[in-house]
C-alpha cells in the first residue's frame, strides 16, 4: 500500500481549512464505543467486544495457544477485541470476525511490539451448519418458520484462564481445562483453584470465575455509528463551529494529545500535519476507541488517521493465504486503553497511539485452516512532533 500521496496537501492548511476538510468524507467511517453489556455477549450473538474470552464464530474450531503465544516472554496472549465484521463479497464471508490477541506484559511491547500481537480473520457463509439463515428483510412479514437444525459436534474444550484451546485437564479434577502449563499454575495458585477443586459450592465457584477474569482485560461491548451521526444529529456541527472559532481566536494556546488517561501539552502548537489533524478528527468525538474504514466492499482503500507523520509500515506484506494484497481494515485507538482495567501509571504499562490492523482484500477463503493471519502495525504519538 502506497503512502506517498497522503497528507500531500494538509500542511498548505491553516487549522481552519483543516477542520472543514476533514469533516466532509464522502465514506464516513462506523466509528466503536465501549460500553457495559446488557446480555452475555455470546458467539449467537455475533457480538463486536474488547476483553473477556473470545465468543468463537466458528464454534467446532477455536485457535489454540501456539497461535496466541507472545513471541518475547512466550506467555499465551489474551483477547484485546473481536469485531463482526460481516461482507456482502464473496459469500463465504457473509459471517465474518476479527480477532486481535495480546500480551499483558508492557514489557514484552517495549522490548519487541512486533511480537506481542496476533491477528486472525475467521468467517461463515450464510448457509453453514452452526446458525440459521437470518430471515430475508423483503419478505420479514412471511409467516414461514425457518427449518434448520444445527450441527451436532464434541463442543472443543476451552482454557478456563483465557478460552483458547484447553488441550491440558486438571491432574486432580479432570473437569477444568487449560491451554498451558502457565495458566494451570495461574488458576490454581492465583485463581483459587487448588481450594476449589473438585467441590460443587456454587458461592466458590463465583469466585473462581471472578479470579479468572481478572487476570483478562474487561469485557466491554462495542457498539457502532457512523462518524457524523451524533446526539441529534447536531454534535458534530457544534463541533466544528468551536474548532472553527477556537483556531481563530486562540492560534497560541495550548494543544493536547490524549493518551490513555494522559495529556501532552504543546505550548507552541508546534505538531506535525498528521497529528493535528488526528487531534481535530478524534476531538469531534472523544469517547471513540474504534475507527473502522473498510464500511462497503468495493469503496477505495483507505488511508488511516495517522497519529504522527513518521513510524508508518514501509510495506504491508501480501495475505499469507492468497498472496492477494491487505488493505486498511480498523484502527485501535488508545482511548480503549482506558476500559481494559489495567494500570495507567506502572513503568511497564500498555501503552499505545493507534494500533492499524490490515485484512486481505478479497476476504479470501479461511478452510481448511479456519483462521488466517493478518497483520497489525502500532504507532506511538511522536515526541519528536511536538516541541516543548
């Protein structure tokens, strides 16, 4: 994928013309929001969500721990989010998911973030043996009951800790699964599981669960709109009018780049160009965590918001299925940092400006393997745009 041409003309902007130019996108990108779930966020459900276990799309075939492994400390990866992702083109992937895994250790990302995230795509036809069609919106008043019987299949046991592949059983109890020798000594050191083992309180059993999740990020359900349908449909003019009349009047105040929990305050409003227009597009709607591009089929591809001018992917490399070309799927934005419930202030905490994440181009088919790698580029916001 080509950079060249991108921003060519945003630096010719003052912070006035900038403002305008971004808020007129002929494709407005489904913008992600967090939020507690009301229901249990199930794979039936086909739900968009950061933390918590994966909800498997493909319920007879999960990944296992050799393929979410961090390639630093060798610990299994958690879930940071799954999104639903569904396509018209081509029909297998009419259910479509993707999953992005990664290590908790901030450590590990400051050592080699190369080797801290994984990124698989999984995807269904329509027709396929573990859900029914939906029903047929033109025909929704048709009194006609669906007839479909689900495929019957040994359910694969999952790791209690983080709900891949439990390929390991407890020595002791035989019920409780792992993916790893590291998470069995987890549950039962940590999590509560050598007290707990093979005894029916359900009070215990309560708190297990409650051990065990937290050693995940927080679930939380994300939910989607399109960037410019705001409150009412007026929150986005109101936007502009105050970026219009902030640039006008305070050109030599202060900028601010948030940053998890954490502000950057550049008296100088010295930044380069991609930054600042990352500062302006992200203000309009600062409780966004997800920016997702790829919004129809055959729209061109897309350029991401970049967080600085620098630190972008000199090459996104070929879909390792079909050899076909990735493009720009959704961008991770630090502001999910906030709802992972993890510690903002520790040396070795996550930390991040945007995460990119890159799916093939044509969705190409995932059997027999079920899953396909994708790719996943991180950037950090720049210290050197912004000069104190």
């Amino acid at each position: 994928m080509s950079h060249s041409d991108t921003d060519s003309d945003v630096s010719e902007l003052d912070q006035r013309e900038l403002s305008e130019a971004i808020t007129s996108d002929k494709w407005a990108p489904q913008l992600g929001y967090c939020e507690e779930p009301e229901t249990p966020l199930t794979a039936d459900t086909y739900p968009s969500k950061s933390g918590g276990k994966p909800a498997w799309l493909n319920p007879e075939h999960i990944l296992d721990v050799e393929q979410t492994t961090c390639g630093n400390c060798n610990e299994p990866m958690v879930l940071l989010l799954q999104l639903y992702t569904p396509e018209d083109e081509p029909a297998e992937a009419f259910h479509r998911a993707v999953y992005v895994f990664c290590c908790k250790n901030g450590g590990c990302h400051k050592q080699d973030w190369t080797q801290c995230f994984k990124v698989y795509r999984s995807q269904l036809p329509r027709e396929n043996p573990y859900y029914p069609p939906p029903e047929n919106e033109e025909n929704e008043d048709d009194d006609v009951a669906i007839d479909f019987t689900p495929k019957q299949f040994t359910k694969p046991k999952e790791c209690v800790i983080c709900g891949v592949a439990g390929t390991k059983a407890c020595g002791k109890c035989q019920t409780t699964y792992y993916c790893s020798r590291q998470h069995q000594m987890v549950d039962w050191n940590s999590c509560g599981h050598k007290l707990y083992c093979n005894t029916n309180d359900p009070n215990r059993e309560k708190e297990e669960t409650k051990l065990r999740s937290a050693r995940l990020f927080s679930e939380m359900e994300i939910v989607s709109e399109p960037e410019g349908q705001g409150e009412d449909g007026k929150e986005e003019e109101e936007q502009k009018e105050h970026t219009k009349k902030e640039s006008g009047e305070k050109s030599n105040e202060t900028a601010l780049a948030l940053r998890g929990d954490e502000a950057y305050e550049n008296t100088e409003v010295d930044v380069d160009q991609a930054f600042l227009k990352f500062q302006l597009k992200i203000g309009m709607y600062p409780d966004q965590v997800i920016r997702y591009e790829r919004v129809e089929y055959d729209m061109p591809d897309r350029e991401p918001l970049w967080v600085q001018q620098g630190q972008k992917p000199s090459l996104v490399p070929a879909c390792d299925r079909c050899g076909g070309p990735r493009t720009f799927e959704f961008q991770i934005l630090s502001t999910l940092l906030n709802y992972l419930g993890i510690s903002h202030v520790a040396d070795d905490s996550l930390d991040w400006g945007a995460l990119y994440v890159y799916t093939c181009k044509h969705n190409c088919p995932t059997s027999p393997d079920v899953f396909v790698p994708e790719y996943l580029w991180k950037q950090d916001f720049s210290a050197e745009g912004m000069k104190f």
